[in-house]
C-alpha cells in the first residue's frame, strides 16, 4: 500500500511539472487541429522569447503539401497596422500632419469626403463608406476601382469625428496618400521602409503587379472547396507574410528601427469623438485596458484565411495565428485559451 501511494505521488509531481504554459499552449493547438478546426501556424513569444512555434496541416489541402515555417499566409486587415505604421513614419519625417484634411493629397475626392483628416482615417472615424459588401466580389479589384465607387457615393455614413465605424475603405486611402507623399508604390515603400530594414524576407504586398510568392498557403474554406484571395487593393489588406517575421515585426515595434518610442505611442491612443467619448481603435491597433494592461489586437479575415495578432503591451507578450482554411477556425474561442495560459 506504502509503495502504491509513493507511486501515485511521484506521477502528481511528474504530471504538475510537465505541465507548462509552453506544453499546455501547443496541446491546445494540436487539439484544434485534430478535430479539423485549425490549419495553420501559432507563434507565441514573451519578452523576446519564443514559448511556442507550430505549425499544423497543409498549405494546399488538394495535394497534401505540409506546411512549415516559411509558408506565406494572407494576413488580410492585419496589414492595416502596417499601414497605419507607413503613416506615422511619414509624420516623423514631418512630410505630413494627422490633423491635415485629405483633399491636400487627393485632389479627385468626393466633395462630402474632403475635409476628413488623416487622424479620422487611422481610427475609423471618418464616416467614408465601407466598400467590401458591394466591392470584394469583385475579382482582382483595385484601390482606383474602390475609389470610382466612393465617387458614386452621395454622402458619408456620419459627421467626421462622430463614431467608430470600421472602413476599410479608409485604408485604402491612405494608402493613395502614402504614394501621393512618397512617390512611391504602396508595395515599395513598405519594402523600403519596413521589410527591408528588419530583413522580413518572406513579407510581400500582393498588388496589381501579381509579385509571384513562393510557397504560399492556399485558401480554402470549412469544406475544404478552394477559397483562395483574388483582390489587388493595397493599404486594407494585401500583405502575405508568416509569424517569425510578424513576430520580428512586432519586437521591432517596441524599440526605435522603425519609428521613435515616442511617436509608436501615439497608435495606442484611444480615440475621442466628437462628444466627448472614447472609441478604443488606435492608429491600426484595437486597444484595451486589462487589470492594468495595455492590451493591443487586430483580426484579419477573406477568403479560406484568418489572421490574429495580440500584444500584451506591458508583460511584450505576444500571439501570431494565421490560419488558411478560415471558416473551420473559431478564432476567438483558440485565442482565449491561449490567452489563458499565459
């Protein structure tokens, strides 16, 4: 009897010491992935440290083909901190003003759209119609297209400054104007300014251009039909990339490569309407206070792919999950379990 509870008492210590956040967080994952609801890659990091790098499943369901650390995955409406990032650059090198109304980069807006500021495109605060539910059927859309949509537009959704209104539409626009200032392509500038100087080799803007990218995971849906990306805008979305280089990315965003402390702070800044309240949208970061945490977050999702980058500001923890069978993926149910072990 003596030997039985010695027994059962080394496998609680046995058991209670291989239990890690570290282990804990890749079961989760792997649980997801055997019963078919994740395929794709996670990345979680803490203070610079990798605690788990998987990845589960295959880029083309058709053929097999596995997925491993260098696959590209859409990443949909998470370019739009990269976006929001290009912005804020362009106003530390004084070529610009968050409160400039955009009619003094864009000469062809909509009268109705004219005095809009940079700041209340960042934010989605401007009112500017959202084109994806009339436009993303649309294949090989562009940003010019979207525009000569606005343009058939009578009227913003609300006053400036008003309310949150999430615009996809008004990322695209500051896309324009990053080229307008810059003379530059939107996909050039970021190669210049960003993924060049932190050496994302794998980060790409998919553009009018149609860049070929190297083994890139193909999107499909739930039933795993085909579901692949097939616009060409720039600024809401368009960047293929993978999680060691969002994650190289995102630790770059803590010191000064890409942009002074000083100015980053500026995209954690919840923004005030015109009544006074707060909307906690940032410069391309949802934000939120958690028992005395900045948290930060941006979801993407089109097509087969889902996308989710979270940063606990504070403790510079971090969760990168790009998935390519999005439909199949409860993305806010995984984030929260991992969210839980850390």
């Amino acid at each position: 009897m003596k030997h039985l509870f010695l027994l059962a008492f080394a496998v609680i210590i046995f058991t209670s010491c291989t239990s890690t956040p570290e282990s804990n967080i890749k079961e989760i994952a792997s649980s997801y992935h055997k019963k078919g609801a994740f395929n794709g890659t996670l990345l979680v990091a803490r203070d610079g440290k990798i605690l788990c790098d998987t990845v589960l499943g295959y880029s083309d369901l058709q053929t097999k083909k596995s997925l491993n650390d260098s696959t590209v995955f859409y990443i949909a409406s998470l370019a739009k901190p990269f976006t929001a990032l290009a912005i804020m650059q362009l106003k530390e090198q004084h070529k610009l003003e968050y409160e400039n109304p955009i009619s003094l980069y864009i000469s062809d807006l909509p009268p109705f759209a004219q005095k809009i500021t940079i700041r209340q495109l960042l934010n989605h605060t401007s009112g500017i119609p959202d084109y994806e539910k009339e436009m993303a059927p649309v294949k090989n859309l562009t940003n010019t297209q979207v525009m000569q949509w606005l343009g058939t537009k009578n009227n913003l959704n609300f006053s400036p400054g008003d309310k949150f209104e999430y615009s996809n539409t008004g990322y695209i626009v500051l896309a324009f104007i990053i080229e307008k200032i810059s003379g530059k392509s939107y996909a050039d500038f970021l190669k210049e300014a960003v993924f060049h100087p932190l050496n994302l080799k794998r980060t790409i803007v998919y553009d009018t251009t149609k860049p070929t990218i190297t083994n890139r995971a193909i999107g499909y849906n739930i039933d795993k039909k085909l579901d692949d990306y097939s616009i060409l805008t720039t600024g809401d979305g368009s960047i293929f990339s993978t999680a060691k280089d969002l994650f190289a990315w995102e630790e770059a965003l803590y010191g000064q490569k890409l942009l002074s402390k000083k100015e980053m702070e500026n995209a954690y800044q919840p923004a005030k309407l015109n009544d006074g309240s707060i909307s906690n949208y940032g410069f391309g970061w949802n934000i939120q206070e958690k028992e005395g945490h900045t948290i930060v977050s941006h979801t993407g999702g089109l097509n087969g792919y889902r996308a989710c980058i979270w940063r606990n500001l504070h403790e510079k923890t971090v969760i990168i999950v790009l998935t390519n069978q999005g439909d199949a993926f409860p993305l806010q149910q995984f984030m929260q379990e991992i969210e839980n072990e850390l």
